[in-house]
C-alpha cells in the first residue's frame, strides 16, 4: 500500500527535494521545490529561508528580501534569516527594513535615517576577482558593508578603499593580536574606490629602507604594502580555517637582502605616487625602481 503524506510530510519532501537539487548545482529546480513546498505549507520558515539563501548568492536581492521576509514572518526569532533580510535590504538601500533586521536580530543599531552608521571594527573580508580570492582587512562600518583598508592584489579585483557587502556566516579566521576574528566573504561591491593601484619593484636596498618607505606614504595620507613580505599563500583548506593550525605548505622563495621587493601602492593621481618615490629614492639613491605602473586604474566617479 503506498504511504500517503498529509501536508507538512508532503511540505517537509519537497523541501529536502530543494537541498537534494541544491547540493547537485540545480539551483533553478531547488527554487522550484522550495516554492511548491511553501505553496503547500505558506507558515513554515524553512522553504523560503532556503530560497532567500540561494537568492543572495547570486545577488538577486529583491527576491532574497522578499523570502527572507516571510522566513521572518512565519518565524520572528529566526536568526538567519534575519540576517540574510538585513543584508538583502543593505543591498537595496533599503535602510528602514535594514534597521528593523538588526535590531530583531538582537543588535543595538542607532534611530536615523539613511544608511546605518554602526562601526563594528577592523575585520578580515575575503574578495573574489576573475583571477584570485584574497583575505584582506577592512573596516566592518556596519553589520554588512566593509571599507578595504589594505592594498589588494590586482588579481583580486579589488581597490584600497572599496566599500563592499558582505556576508555574516564566518569562512575562516585570523588573528589580530590575542584575538581570533572570522572571515567574511565579500557578496558585491557596493562603492568602487576612486584609488587606482599601482605596483613597483625595488631593489639594491634593506627590509628597513622599504618600511620608511611605506611609513611615508601612510604619512602623506596614501597607503602602501611591502607584498613580497606582507602575502601569505594559503590553500583553501587553511583559508577558510585557522591558519595557525594549517598543515606544511612549500615555502616560498625569500627575497634576498636587498630585494627585490615588491610593492603597491594605493592613490588617487599617479603624480602624488611618483612624487613619493622621487623624494624616497633621492634619500636612498642606491635604490633601483623598475616596472612602476597602474595595475589597476580607479573607477570614475559618476
């Protein structure tokens, strides 16, 4: 005799049928069975957190409000979904929505208008470009935007100063001092940073004379990296873990004394860069600069 399911089994089916397609890279048929199993059971939160889940990694945010909102409707206390609901309405703009998220979620957010000013702290954002991923520091301004605040890699896409969204489920951590602090996955860019980044190669001089250098430009109000000493390559495994636990990757190959060293820098007009350099090197006339260049120009300001 066949088993007849009423419709919280037929419901709770569909909705592991959602999963199912998910786990295999059907997202569209898993969207399906998320809809069919809340068309069936319309109070029960988990189909449209799941849904809204599957919208905000693709960045569809309207669509991700509107199920992590009825997630929220049918379950108040539903801490993930109020979550994904204040990222989707940061997404959009949509700062009332934003602030009522929060707030439920159990954080202190501010009455104002416009966007949410809650200063969180430096906190370790990872960024994905076309060629590379990469974990760099950034001043959290809310429970979901971050300010870039190293000099990224070309490769990552990414600018000094690029306001990004990010998510709120930790992939990884690191250390800052005798803190652990989690990663978060940047989901979109926001605002690009009116920093174009530019590399240059030095050599013939010490470790010592390159952090003056960097030292100076902080100084001058741009920033400045020393990559051959500052980037760790990672595998994915210890990226999204604890490095301090990482297994025994290859070393790379260490600069010699006097270099080369590689470096990036992070600044509105080439002029201020190059004028930066010439007083540096004037100091440090021994030092050879080679390949300066923009690695990757600035977005302009509509």
């Amino acid at each position: 005799m066949p088993i007849r399911l009423g419709k919280a089994g037929k419901a709770t089916a569909f909705n592991e049928l959602g999963r199912e397609r998910d786990e295999a890279g059907d997202q569209d048929g898993a969207l399906a069975a998320y809809a069919q199993a809340s068309a069936i059971h319309p109070y029960w939160s988990a189909p449209w957190y799941n849904a809204g889940l599957i919208h905000k990694y693709r960045g569809d945010w309207a669509a991700s409000l509107q199920a992590n909102a009825r997630a929220v409707q049918c379950e108040p206390g539903n801490e993930g979904a109020l979550w994904n609901l204040g990222i989707a309405a940061t997404a959009l703009g949509d700062w009332p929505t934003a602030r009522r998220a929060w707030r439920q979620y159990g954080i202190g957010i501010p009455d104002g208008e416009g966007p949410v000013d809650y200063f969180v702290g430096l906190t370790p954002i990872r960024v994905h470009g076309d060629e590379a991923s990469e974990v760099v520091w950034a001043d959290r301004i809310d429970p979901a935007r971050a300010i870039l605040r190293n000099v990224p890699t070309p490769a990552s896409g990414h600018r000094y100063g690029d306001l990004v969204l990010h998510d709120g489920a930790a992939n990884g951590y690191r250390r800052r001092g005798e803190r652990e602090v989690p990663v978060f996955d940047a989901l979109a860019l926001i605002a690009p940073s009116d920093h174009a980044t530019y590399e240059v190669f030095v050599e013939e001089v010490q470790a010592e004379a390159i952090d003056a250098l960097v030292r100076r430009f902080e100084e001058a109000g741009l920033s400045a990296e020393n990559w051959t000493s500052s980037m760790q390559v990672l595998c994915k495994a210890c990226s999204e873990g604890r490095p301090d636990d990482q297994h025994n990757h290859a070393p790379g190959e260490p600069p010699a004394a006097e270099g080369p060293w590689h470096l990036g820098i992070a600044a509105r007009e080439e002029a201020a860069a190059r004028a930066l350099l010439d007083a540096w090197q004037q100091d440090n006339p021994e030092a050879r600069l080679r390949d300066f260049r923009c690695a990757l120009p600035a977005t302009p300001r509509s």
